[in-house]
C-alpha cells in the first residue's frame, strides 16, 4: 500500500493498525516462490491494500484493526468512505474486514497478523 492510502486508512478515528490485505493462507504461496527463487524482494501479494481495476471499475480491498472503544460499523463505514473520497472521482468498490478488535495502542509483540 502506498503511504498517502495507508494514511488515509490509519486517519480514520478508531483505526488502530491496518493488516496485509490477505491473510497469511493466501500470501503462503507467493511467499513459498519468492524463497524457492530466493528473491530479494517481498512478494506483492504482501501489500497491506489490494487495489485491482476490474471492467473500469476499481476494487479496493482493506483488513483493519479497531479499538475496542470504536463502534466497530461506524469505523467499517468511515474507512470505506475515505477510501471512496481518496479514489473520487473513480467508481470504487471498497470491502473493508475488520481483523482485530483490540485496544487503541501499540500492537502486542507477536500479535503481526490476524
């Protein structure tokens, strides 16, 4: 994810960390190949937003952490519609999953993916 989108994602009020797009059981391939090629570089599927256009249309993608204060649909809503706002005046579909419902803060040591 660019930094400007991560920004927009993160600015969001109950926001408390954005996660790779995909879950570890979908990147464990592309992350099989990059060691197998040994690659110096991470494979892209890491990316913490999936941005894909499909049929003109652009599918944007986005797993968040929430604080455990945060109404967690308003925080859903808030995020896609930054998005939507970041991406105007293209057609944008966003789907936002919430990965983690934690209190606002650093991230546990070990706790890196849900």
């Amino acid at each position: 994810m660019t930094t400007p989108l991560k920004n927009v994602v993160m600015a969001v009020d109950g926001v408390t960390e954005v996660f790779p797009a995909r879950t570890l059981w979908q990147r464990l391939p592309a992350r099989a190949v990059a060691v197998l090629n040994r690659q110096g570089t991470e494979p892209e599927d890491d990316a913490l937003v999936d941005v894909r256009d499909q049929d003109g249309r652009t599918q944007v993608t986005v797993r968040v952490g929430v604080s455990a204060e945060a109404r967690t649909p308003d925080v859903v809503r808030g995020v896609a519609a930054a998005v939507r706002k970041h991406f105007a005046p293209a057609d944008v579909s966003v789907k936002v999953t919430v990965a983690r419902i934690a209190p606002a803060g650093p991230v546990q040591d070990g706790s890196h993916d849900a």
